[in-house]
C-alpha cells in the first residue's frame, strides 16, 4: 500500500523562509521607540460626563490636537525621533522616526465643550467630556 502526498511548492524551506519574511516588520523597534500607530483608548461615563483615557506614549503636549463637535471626540497626534549615537566624532547609528495617530468617534449625548477639559502626564491623555444638560422640549400651541 503506498501513502500519497500532495506537493506544495511553498512548503520548502527557502520558499517558505522568503514568503514569511514579507510579514516581518523592516526594522526591530526596542520598547522605547514604539510606533505611534495605535492610539489605545478607554471610555467610562457617569450621569454628568464623559472620561476618555488615550495612551500617546512619547508625544509631546504641544503635539497633541483635541476636537469635540456635538458629540464627536476627535484626537490626532504627532511626533518626530530623532536620535544619534556617536563614538567620538564618527556617528555610529542615526535615525529618524515620525508618526502620527487620528482617532474619532462618537459618545452618546452631547459634549458641553465649554466646560471640557484635557490633561497629559506620563503618556496618557485624560479627557473630561461634560455631557449638555437635556433641553426641555418647547410645547406648540396650536391656533
């Protein structure tokens, strides 16, 4: 009795190496230099307001754009690396990194965005959404 396999042409050792590398990241970043490319957010409301935790790891404050329309929440943040190794005056190592990170969405009631607030420290961005008191329905008379 004889088994019969299938031949996959991709299965092969150098085939399958080279396929698998496309998926790989160009460069390996250490911790510290970790892209911008997510901006993880948590929300939590209470019956007065909103609180949204955005984590902007090695940003600057002044980098930072916060937008409330009605009930849309809109962060967009920016950041520029730049670091240089040196042995002496030959540089060893330079590299550049920039990135930048947009998210929106929206919340269930509207924002009173003149009493909102923002604060930044240690890489994450807390924002107080005070939500607008519901206004009263205006009853029609009818002639």
């Amino acid at each position: 009795m004889s088994n019969l396999t299938r031949f996959d042409p991709f299965s092969m050792e150098p085939m399958s190496e080279m396929f698998q590398g496309l998926f790989r990241p160009l460069r390996s970043l250490s911790p510290d230099e970790a892209p911008l490319g997510h901006c993880k957010i948590d929300v939590s409301e209470t019956d007065a307001a909103y609180q949204v935790k955005a984590e902007l790891p090695g940003v600057d404050k002044k980098d930072i754009d916060v937008k409330v329309d009605r009930n849309t929440v809109s962060i967009h943040a920016r950041t520029e690396r730049n670091k240089e190794d040196k042995d002496g005056e030959r540089v060893i190592r330079r590299e550049r990194y920039t990135g930048e990170v947009s998210r929106s969405f929206s919340l269930g009631s509207e924002i009173d965005d003149a009493s909102a607030s923002a604060q930044y420290q240690d890489g994450i961005l807390t924002l107080t959404l005070p939500k607008k008191a519901p206004v009263d329905q205006k009853r029609l008379s009818i002639n």
